[in-house]
C-alpha cells in the first residue's frame, strides 16, 4: 500500500474516532447533565413567577384575572405540540375523558388558585415553602384512601413515615412560630414598597396560610385525578391543552362572579401583562414540555429532588428584593421541610428501584463472570 493512502487512512480513523467521543460526550451530557440544567432553569423559572406575582397582587392586580388570562395562553401555546406529535386525536375525546379534565382543571388549576391570594397574604419566600408538602400531602391521601400500602415492618416504609412526620412538623413550625428576625444581608435593595397592606405576618397571615394548605392539598388529590384521566385520554398535549382552556374558563365565570369591573380584566403594557405573559411561557409551557423530557430520562421522582433549589433562590430574593424579613421561625421551618421530604423521597426512590438497578456495576461483573465460566466449562 502507498504510504499516502495509508496516511490518508490513519487520519480517516483518527477523524472517526474523534466523531465517536464527540457522540459519546454529547450523550453523557444529555443523560447526566441535561436533566440536571432543565431542573435548575424550572426552579428559576417558579422563582420568577412567585416574585412577580408577589409584586403585580400586591399592586392591585385580580389574581382570577391573571390566572385565566395564563391557563388561556399557556393552552395556545402547546396546542402546536399537539397538532405535530398528536395529529387527529383530539377526536377521540369522549363524554367520559371530558368530565375528567374538568374535574382535573377543578382540582389542579382552579382550587390551586388560591394559592396566589394566600401568596398575597404573606410573602413569596413563606408561601414556597408549601409547595415541598404536595408530595408528603400526597402520599397520605393515598394511604388513607388505600391507594398504597404502609408496611411499617420495613426500613423504608419507618423513613417514610418520619420524613412525612418531619415535612408535618415543619409546616406546623413555618406557621405557627416566628421567633426572632434574623438580618443576615442587606433587604430591599430595589426600594420596593406595596401599595396594599397586606404584607407577610400582618393581619391576613393566618388566612393565607389556610388558602396555601388548602392549595397544596387540592395538588395532591390532583396527581391522582391527573393519573386517572390519561388512562381514560393518554395524549399529554392534547389533555393539557384541554385542561389549561377548561381551567381558564372556571377562573373567567369564578372572576365574574366576584368581580364584573372592566377595569379589572382589562390588560395594559405593565407589570401584569409580562407576569401573564412569562408565567404562560416559562412556567406553563416550557416547563410542561421540560419536566415531561426530564421524567423520561431519569424517573418520575427526580425532579422532587430539586426543589431546594426554588426554595434557596425565592428565600434569598424575597428577601434581597421586597424586603420580607427572614425569621427563626420561618428558616427551622423550611429545614424541617425540605429533610422531611428528602427523606421521603429516598424512602420512595428504594421503593421504585430493584437493588439490581441500583448497582448495575455489580451485575454485570457477576454476568461477566458466569459468561467466564461458562466459555471455560465448554472449552
């Protein structure tokens, strides 16, 4: 062979080699990095939304109007998912499949709503921290209704139990105890001053945090109605584009009932319009579409495991931004919590994966092993 061509193919090989590490990087990033970055991004996206929500309520905005003006954007958004991934199945969407998107809209979009009115009560760095009890909140629903079994016998079923009783505790602590001021940063950074009255621990306190339980709770049941209706409709863009528009209308006849000023639903360049707007795109939409890829990736109890993060980054600017005051009483609170549900969570985890899947390594070096064996006994 002439030494150009073989010049030429040690090069061809080299080129190839290279193309596969670039293939293999890309994969390892997709697979260990990726999610990872999606989840991250998803708890900026929830801070953003809990902050600006904060400061558009507290200026006046009606929270029935930015609701149903969202569930109504974020339906429009996903609808071009559904016409490309689910062409022609919106036909089969029967009497049976509607009535469990209206009752999954009632419970995961309508009755969570007044999350946002208690979220105006208090203050976004507090409200955050309901949002970890859903799946605690969720799991006692389900064995209370028999829906999962609780085997106190075993390791993991003991862990659960505790961290359901820690996330409890927890809750209680947040709204109950305050306990002292803690000042640990400079607060209100930005001047930010609410036109209304009521700020975190004033006088609708207690109120919020009934309508932020109540919220949470209505959540949990969700899980299980959301469940039900994909087995009844399993087409998630098409359901969520069903359930965004029913939702939105029951927020609109809710809304008029209380409030028919045109004023009111009127939307203007401002504030509320770019809090519509971001929580219809980032938090409705793209976080749909993300969680939806993440939970394909690595299991349904991952991303779970990344709400400390919302919960760091809410604390941290409410308190930097708007000024609310972090407290003893809040910060003991929010520690019980979040090791309650990882806890739980690890509880959970041992639960859905064999130990055969656990340590893959393992296996197969005993398979390579038996494979040894083999070759050698037939040799």
């Amino acid at each position: 062979m002439p030494s150009g061509s073989l010049i030429n193919l040690v090069e061809r090989e080299r080129e190839r080699e290279r193309e596969r590490e670039r293939a293999m990087g890309r994969s390892l990033f997709k697979k260990e990095w990726g999610p990872a970055i999606c989840m991250v991004l998803i708890e900026l996206f929830t801070t953003g939304q809990m902050l600006l929500t904060k400061v558009v309520v507290d200026a006046g905005l009606f929270v029935f109007a930015l609701l149903t003006y969202r569930f109504f954007l974020g339906a429009a958004l996903v609808v071009p998912l559904a016409m490309i991934f689910e062409r022609g199945k919106l036909r089969e969407l029967k009497l049976k499949a509607f009535i469990w998107i209206f009752t999954s809209a009632l419970v995961g979009f309508t009755i969570p709503g007044l999350y946002y009115i208690g979220l105006g009560d208090t203050s976004p760095g507090y409200a955050i921290n309901f949002y970890n009890i859903i799946p605690i909140a969720t799991f006692i629903l389900a064995v209370l209704f028999r829906k999962e079994p609780l085997n106190m016998r075993s390791l993991v079923g003991n862990i659960k139990v505790i961290g359901t009783l820690v996330c409890v505790g927890g809750t209680l602590v947040i709204s109950l105890y305050k306990g002292k001021v803690l000042h640990l940063w400079p607060t209100n950074i930005i001047g930010y001053h609410p036109k209304q009255a009521g700020a975190a621990f004033g006088h609708h306190h207690m109120r919020g945090t009934i309508l932020l339980i109540t919220s949470c709770l209505s959540l949990a049941v969700w899980y299980t109605v959301q469940a039900q209706m994909l087995k009844v409709f399993p087409y998630k863009y098409w359901s969520t584009v069903a359930t965004c528009l029913v939702g939105s209308i029951q927020m609109a006849v809710v809304g008029v009932a209380m409030n028919r000023e045109k004023a009111t639903w009127q939307l203007k360049w401002n504030m509320s319009l770019l809090t519509i707007v971001y929580s219809a795109i980032l938090n409705t939409a793209a976080k749909f579409v993300m969680i939806s890829w993440v939970v394909t990736q690595r299991g349904p109890t991952y991303p779970s495991m990344f709400c400390a993060v919302s919960v760091l980054f809410t604390t941290v600017l409410d308190s930097l931004l708007l000024g609310h005051d972090l407290c003893v009483g809040s910060i003991l609170g929010m520690l019980m919590i979040l090791a309650g549900l990882y806890l739980f969570l690890w509880g959970k985890r041992k639960e859905l994966v064999p130990e055969s899947e656990e340590n893959p390594k393992e296996e197969l070096q005993f398979q390579g092993e038996d494979k040894i064996n083999e070759s050698g006994s037939n040799v």
